[in-house]
C-alpha cells in the first residue's frame, strides 16, 4: 500500500469516483462546481497554483484526496476525500496526513476541512490531528425578497482605504482565540456599506457566488441590508448567491429565515495546526566551548533529635 500523487494514469479512478466525492471546501464547491469535474481537473495543469492531489494504492480500493492553498495565506483547505462511500476506511487518516504535510511544504502554519456534523469522516480526522473550533451554515440567499428599506443599496466596492475599517470590524466580531486561523482580510475584495458598521468579502466562481459578511450584534435593519447586497452585486448573470454564517455570528440566521434564505446542512470547521508563529523569539545563547561550569555543592545539614 502506498501514496503517491495522482496522475495521468489515475484517470480510470477519478472517472469511476467522480459522482462519489466528499468536498471539504463548500465555497469553491459551490462557486467553482465539482472538484473531480473537467473545470476541477483542467486546475491542476497551472503549475502556479497550490494544489495536490495524492492517490492511497490499498488492496480492493483507492483512496483519493486533494488539497489547495492559496499564495501569501496563512492557512490551507482539504479539497475533497474519495469515495464518499467508505469514509469509515482505515487507510483514510493516513492519506489525510500525506496531504497536510504537503501543505507544510507550501509554509501553510494550519489546515482547514468543513464537514457537515453528521458526516463519517470525522473520526478520520480527528485520527489525522484535526479538532472543530467553530461552526457553520452555507444559506442560499438567491431568491430572497427585495425590501422596501433595502431599494437603496448603501454598499459599495471596499478600497485600500477602507481597509482598516474592515479589519476592526473584524477584531471585534471573531473571538480572539481564533484569529490565527480565521485571520483578518489582507485585501479590499468585497463590499463595505456606507455607515461602515458593515462588510461582506465576496468569491466569484463560474457557478456561483460566495458572500462572507462581518455585522456586529447591534447593527439595525440586517435584513434590509443583506437583501439590498445580494440584489445589487455587479456581474452576477444569474449565477446563485450564497452567504456563510459562523457560530460567532449566529444572530443573523433570524433575519435570513425571515428574508426567506434556504439553510444547508449545519457544518463543522475543522483545523489542524502544522506550526505555532512565534513573535520576537531570542535565540538561545550557547555556552562557549572553553567556559568553565563550577559545580553546585550541597552538604547535607545534621540535626539532633
């Protein structure tokens, strides 16, 4: 039994697993279409792109797996595991941890995997090192309702100079203890609305659309808000429009339902740390080699009793 990386010769393989695929990356599955695909496929001939995938050779079956990461991320993302019908398999951790320690090599410090809570994978990867810390659920907002609070938009393109705005919003929403794996944005990609109180980064694919929004507890009118986003992105051409909630902004699943969103399975997101960043670290100072080490002496101290 080995692991190796897939190739030309595994096409046999992927054509008989490709209606059998477990996705672990439910935005790129959602925007960009199934990951065995021909558009899934023709991703792994740029050379430019972090992505791997690995093949585990066992005695009746094959195992599949793949990995992405994206340049200057901190963090990597389990693609998708096959076939989904023997996610109980016991060669699976292994093929788990090969991938992982490929995302070491591209200086990944952690790996991401989202798995819906019913899902058999996860004793597998909790076998290959991963642990939940948070929760999710993907909503199809494409066919909500238009407000009439919401018939002007208020959101526009984030700029450069927006971006300090976002990362504070950021900093107040996601729990402290999470923000090495759920870093704040680097980049102005999404929409900011006009009192700045409120951010959505945005993932276009050829299928779909992918929201991410930041609103604090207290914001007025959500739903207003969310529907006046989706009903004025630029370029959509009729692509469906998602918006992913996490746990620690749970308060706005009341006005998704209320808007008429369609809920997906509730997922758990799961991380595997490969490194731990160590900030203003000092070398250890080595002792020179003709130093003299004066031995501690200890006497023992007699007592009458």
């Amino acid at each position: 039994m080995t692991i190796r990386p897939l190739d030309l010769l595994d096409l046999p393989t992927i054509a008989r697993y490709r209606n059998d695929v477990l996705t672990l990356d439910s935005s790129r599955a959602l925007t960009r279409g199934h990951p065995l695909g021909a558009m899934g496929l023709l991703a792994y001939i740029n050379p430019a792109r972090h992505l791997y995938a690995a093949v585990h050779h066992g005695d009746e079956l094959n195992l599949l797996g793949g990995i992405i990461h994206t340049r200057g991320e901190t963090f990597a993302k389990l693609l998708y595991l096959a076939p989904s019908a023997r996610l109980n398999d016991p060669n699976l951790p292994a093929l788990i941890e090969h991938l992982t320690a490929q995302a070491g090599e591209w200086q990944a410090f952690h790996v991401l995997a989202e798995v819906d809570e019913t899902s058999d994978v996860f004793i597998a990867l909790r076998r290959a090192g991963f642990s939940v810390y948070a929760w999710q659920r993907v909503w199809d907002v494409s066919h909500i309702q238009k407000t009439g609070a919401g018939s002007t938009s208020g959101w526009r393109r984030v700029q450069p100079i927006h971006l300090p705005a976002v990362q504070n919003l950021h900093y107040q929403i996601v729990p402290q203890l999470l923000h090495p794996v759920d870093p704040a944005p680097k980049r102005s990609n999404g929409f900011i609305h006009t009192d700045g109180h409120c951010f959505a980064s945005v993932n276009y694919g050829v299928y779909g659309v992918m929201l991410t929004p930041l609103m604090l507890p207290d914001e007025g009118e959500v739903d207003d808000k969310i529907a006046s986003l989706v009903h004025s992105l630029p370029d959509r051409r009729g692509r469906s429009v998602y918006l992913t909630v996490r746990s620690y902004q749970a308060w706005l699943e009341p006005a998704l339902e209320d808007l008429g969103a369609k809920a997906l399975p509730r997922q758990a997101v799961m991380v595997k740390y490969l490194a731990r960043l160590l900030k203003d670290a000092q070398p250890a100072r080595a002792v020179p080699p003709n130093a003299g080490i004066q031995p501690t002496h200890m006497s023992r101290l007699d007592t009458d009793e």
